[in-house]
C-alpha cells in the first residue's frame, strides 16, 4: 500500500506507507532523542577532592592552646585552595539506542512530517554559487524561512551558502538524525535523497 505526495513539480510521488505512513508514538520519540542528546555530552567536568590536592600532610598546628579551631590538614575542604568536598568526576552519558527502535523513531517523523504537510520535495535542489542571497531568493520563491536541505550527496555551494543562516541548515542523507528532523519547520528534499531513505528505512 503507498501514499501519494504533490511534490513542487506537479508529479505525483509514491511513497511507500511502511517507512511514511506509520503511527505516531510520542513516548519512543521522546526516549531515542533524549537518549541522542545526552550521548553528546562531553561529561569532562572534573573537580579534586582532599586527597588529590598538591599539599604537605603536616598538621597547621598542635591540636590544642593556640586558641584556633582545630585543623589537621591543609587540604581541607573548608580552607581556601582545598579540596572539593563533593567532587565532580569524568562521566560517560552515552547510553545505547537499539537500532530498531531508532529506525522506527525515523520513520515516525518521517510520516509525521507528510501528514502535517512539512516535507517537500523537490525533484532536483541546487544553486550555481555558493551565495547566501541566491539560497535566500530560491526559498522565498516557494515560501520557505525555516528549513533542514536533505541532499542526496552533500552540495558544497548550499552548504557554504546556508552556514551563516541559523534557521536553514543542510545535510546529505547519511547525516540525519532525529534532532535535526525535528528542529525545523520545514524538511526539503530531493527525489533522490527520498529513494535512498526509503530502501535505508525499508
């Protein structure tokens, strides 16, 4: 069973229902891109306690008569240049994403984006510089300000042209992920990035 798409050019686009046509579930969305997100992390952050700090192990002084609080090291956490009492450590926030849940969560978006009419698709998408104005002119033409470019290959001039523009970002077939499918408004693609995600998602 396959869906049809209007793409730009007036053509019908037959989509294949089992990659864009599949039920949305918000709770495996949630827990694949949370999960994508934190495996970015660097968790580099990291703190010395007393026990990593450079310093003499002398007592300051005798436990008694000095009228001061006792003391028994330099390191001490209270002291200026002392130890950190609760301190941070190196942590590895990469946890494993089954593969098959992460497909399904590709495909989920990937039907979500035609039902609310978010993807377009375009049979070839290119400029002939790498101009920002030019990129700019060509969106505009088709009313779009917000948009992730799926190429099939990377084009150098899109992508030089779109690197100073927050809201526009391009990125070849290989390199989507659930984040940045989201993240904007609209996801334009070429025929031949949408033949290459259906077999990679099929």
């Amino acid at each position: 069973m396959e869906l049809k798409l209007l793409d730009l050019t007036n053509k019908n686009i037959k989509l294949s229902k089992y990659v864009f046509g599949c039920n949305f579930n918000s709770s495996l969305i949630h827990q694949v891109i949370t999960t994508y997100i934190n495996s970015g992390r660097q968790g580099t952050k990291s703190q010395k306690n007393r026990s990593e700090v450079k310093g003499s192990g002398k007592k300051p002084w005798r436990q008694k008569g000095t009228g001061k609080a006792r003391a028994g090291s330099f390191q001490s956490p209270i002291w200026r240049s002392g130890g950190v009492t609760f301190a941070a450590r190196n942590k590895n926030y990469v946890r494993k994403i089954n593969k098959k849940m992460y497909k399904k969560t590709l495909k989920i978006i990937f039907s979500e984006l035609v039902r609310k009419n978010r993807l377009i698709i375009f049979n070839k998408f290119t400029i002939n510089y790498p101009k920002t104005k030019i990129l700019i002119k060509k969106l505009s033409f088709f009313n779009i300000n917000n948009a992730l470019i799926i190429t099939e290959f990377l084009d150098n001039n899109l992508l030089l042209a779109a690197r100073n523009l927050y809201n526009i970002d391009v990125v070849s077939v290989f390199c989507i992920n659930p984040v940045n499918l989201i993240k904007f408004k609209k996801v334009v693609i070429t025929t031949n990035a949408l033949k290459k995600i259906e077999d990679k998602l099929s």
